[in-house]
C-alpha cells in the first residue's frame, strides 16, 4: 500500500497513541482502519508480540470488522498456522465474497504449501475484484517465478509497472527475468522506454548499466551508472557497478576511488576490499594489494578468494612461504577445490619441494582430472623425484589423449635412455622427431645427459640428414 507524506504522519500518530495506551493502561479507542496499520507496521517491523497484542485489542473495540480479521489471517499465515487461516478465511468469505483481500490471502496460503497454479486462480480472482492492480500483478510475477514461468512473470511485473512505475521491486524483477533469459538487449529496450518515462530513476539507470557491463559494452555502461550518481549521489550499488566498469577499461585509479566510496557509504565488505586489492595489483603497488586483501579476510576469515589472491601476491613477490601459508587458508576452507591443489604444486614446484609438489598434482586429480597443460609438469617432477615408472605412466595417460605431442614423446623417450630402456628410448625419440623435430629443446634443456649421449645425437642426426 502507498501513503502520502499526510497519510504517514497520521499512522504515525495513531502508533503514538497506541503505545501511549499500553504505557498507562488508559484505553483510548482507534477505528478499525487504525488497528489495521499499527497491527501491519508491527508485523513489517518483525514485532510480532505486538502486532498480536494490537490484534487482540483491535477485536474488542471492533469484534465484527472483516478488515480486522483479514489481518487476523495475515498473522496466522506469518506464523505457518494455514489450516487455522483457512478456517478463518471461510468465515470472512461467507460474510463478504467479493473482497479482493480475501483471494490475496489464500493465494498466500497456497503459495507456501506449493500450489502455485491455484495461487495464481486466486489471485486472478483478486484481480477482478480490486481496484489496486498493481500489487496484484506482483504477487502473479512471483508464483510464475516459482514455476519457472519467467516470460509470464515478466509480463505481469511489466504490468505492475504500468500500474505504479514507483514499484521498484517490480522493476528489478524484470530486469531480473530478462538476465534468466539472457535476453539483455531486449532488457536495455525496455529500460529505455522506461526511463523516457522516468528520467530520475536512479535504479532504471542503474539496472540499464548492469545490462550493458553484462554485454560488456563498458563506455555505455560507465555512462548509465553516472546518471544513477547524478540522482542519487549515496546509490551504493551503482558505485560498486561503475567500479567494475572501470577495473575492466584498466582505469585502476578511478576504480578504487568508487569503490573507496562505497566503504564511506556502508560497513565494509569482504568483496569491496579484495575489488580494490586487486586494483593496487593490476597498478604494481604490491604493499597496497596486501594491505587490502589482509583487510577482506579480516572482515571474512572464511573468503578462500581472499586468500588465493593474497597467495598470488605473495608468489609474485618471490616470497613462497608466505603465500604458501595463505593458499593452506584456502585449502583449509575448500579443500575440494582441484584448482587450489594445482596452485599448490605449482608453488612448491618453485621452491623445489617436489614431494608437495606431486601432493597438490595427486590430490587434485583425485577431485577433477587435472588440466592437460600440468600433466607433463607432473611427469617431470616425478623424473626429478627419480619415480621413473611413475612418470613414464603419466605420459603414457597422457599420450593417450595426445598422441602426436612431440614433447612428451621427447620426454618419454629421454627416460627410457635414462633407464638404459634404448630399443622404448630410440621408438619414442623418433615419434617425436617425426611429430616435431623443432620441440628437441625439450631434451636438450631437461635431459641434459641424454642430451649428450652420443647414441641419441646419432638417431637425431641420421633421421634429420634424411
């Protein structure tokens, strides 16, 4: 229900009154239109002791207002007690069949035991019946969302919309119904028109915006989200969203400054602080970078992203046991995240522990097969582990899936000559001359004593003199 700035400060009287009363025990009487408000601003509130006391004394001053025990209802389906609603319901029906209120109440009822489509036969019955289409149209919005019946939930949001274009949880609905469709330029028409008609709203901008970032046409988007400011210079959400903008145009420094105001506007968020870490990053400002993303997971101890991206900065600051120590934060939060293993080995691969190494290899194969591109990673650290057998094995796997890749020919070949295997060595160097011959640097750099062997330069010479 929408009040005017009087309507307002009436209710508000009225509830002045009314805890008056309860303070001194006087009893000073309210019409029933009275009780209705103060009863629906508790239960708006979360005051649901009150609303009922409200309730009770609204009943004995008015024991036969419909109004009164519509509210009634209300309180009983807030309290999950439908079947006593139900009754009650029936009682009201009988007395005025042709009250809009009655089919909104049951549709209510129905919704929160699953009946959507009987929710909907109610609510259309509502609609014949009320003179107040809009919220109507919303509440049929949301059970089509229910269902999954997005195109007709947003035409009844659209419907809402026409009916009472202030509505902004029906604007974002839409807006919301056309992202689950992927039907972003049909999102940017409609807002358009919109705004024609609306040229301060600040969410119809914002929204616009969000549809443009998400086709990432980044200028317009940028452009939107500055009308949203322009109107409302404390719009928290069209900060944020401009610095995303930004972050993707790599204007780093414009993008920390809006999401600078955002801290201003509100208690900071774990998401803010690691956006702007991540900005001092992409700046090279590496001291900053840590300082924020220490702050994010201050703010949330469990945000693993937090920890990566502090892990990151670390590694890229040649300081491996301080990053080594964020990304077991981050294991330790979800430790079923393949991709944190295969950071892991990388890591340790870097300080050359390769026992850890082949533990972050191991375990992350074990959640997902680990990428193609680390597999041949994983076989030279079994080499340098001196598990011959097991890294033969793993270019065998992988061969299987690319059998022409010169380079795990080459390295497959080169174990076999280490293990003194020459007829497997010979076979498998040969494969990889024949696949690619410039990928020797494969041999030459990791296998540096097969390199040399004579018999091997012998192979290579004869088959490449051919």
């Amino acid at each position: 229900m929408n009040y005017n700035k009087d309507e307002n400060e009436e209710d508000n009287l009225s509830l002045d009154r009314f805890e008056s009363m309860l303070k001194t025990n006087k009893v000073l009487f309210f019409d029933s239109e009275e009780f209705e408000n103060i009863i629906l601003h508790y239960l708006d509130s979360g005051k649901l002791t009150m609303a009922k006391k409200a309730l009770q004394l609204g009943l004995e001053q008015h024991p036969n207002s419909v109004g009164l025990k519509l509210v009634e209802v209300e309180i009983l389906i807030f309290q999950n007690k439908l079947e006593k609603a139900e009754r009650l319901l029936h009682e009201i029906e009988a007395i005025e069949p042709e009250n809009d209120e009655i089919y909104v109440q049951k549709a209510s009822i129905q919704s929160k035991k699953g009946f959507h489509a009987e929710a909907i036969d109610s609510l259309k019955k509502a609609l014949e019946l009320t003179e107040d289409v809009a919220d109507i149209y919303s509440l049929l919005g949301m059970e089509y969302l229910f269902i999954d019946e997005i195109e007709q939930a947003r035409e009844n949001f659209i419907l809402c919309l026409e009916n009472d274009e202030e509505d902004q949880s029906a604007l974002y609905n839409v807006t919301y119904c056309y992202d689950f469709l992927g039907e972003n330029q049909d999102a940017i028409d409609f807002l358009s028109s919109f705004i024609d008609r609306n040229p301060y709203s600040e969410i119809a901008w914002h929204q616009l915006g969000r549809q443009y970032l998400l086709l990432k046409n980044y200028e317009k988007a940028e452009w939107a989200f500055n009308y949203a400011i322009l109107i409302d210079d404390q719009f928290l959400g069209a900060y944020l969203e401009k610095g995303k903008v930004l972050e993707k145009l790599g204007r780093y420094d414009e993008a920390i400054a809006n999401y600078l105001i955002t801290l201003e506007l509100d208690d900071p968020t774990s998401y803010v602080l690691v956006r702007v870490g991540a900005c001092y990053e992409s700046l090279g400002q590496m001291d900053l970078a840590i300082q924020y993303y220490k702050r994010a997971v201050h703010e949330d101890p469990m945000l693993d992203k937090g920890w990566i991206a502090l892990a990151n900065v670390y590694l890229k600051e040649n300081n491996a046991e301080k990053a080594i120590f964020a990304l077991q934060k981050a294991l330790a939060i979800d430790e079923m995240n393949s991709s944190y293993w295969i950071f892991y080995a990388l890591i340790n691969k870097s300080i050359l522990r390769f026992e850890e190494t082949v533990k972050g290899y191991e375990r992350a194969a074990e959640l997902e097969d680990v990428v193609l591109a680390y597999w041949l990673d994983w076989a030279d650290v079994l080499y340098l582990l001196g598990e011959y057998e097991q890294a033969i094995g793993k270019l065998k796997e992988y061969l299987l899936i690319n059998p022409e890749d010169a380079t795990a020919l080459f390295r497959l070949a080169a174990i076999y000559f280490v293990r003194g295997e020459v007829t497997e060595g010979k076979k498998y160097l040969v494969a990889g001359l024949a696949s690619d011959v410039e990928q020797l640097s494969v041999i030459k750099n990791l296998y540096t004593s097969v390199w040399e062997d004579n018999l091997v330069q012998t192979i290579i010479k004869d088959y490449t003199e051919r």
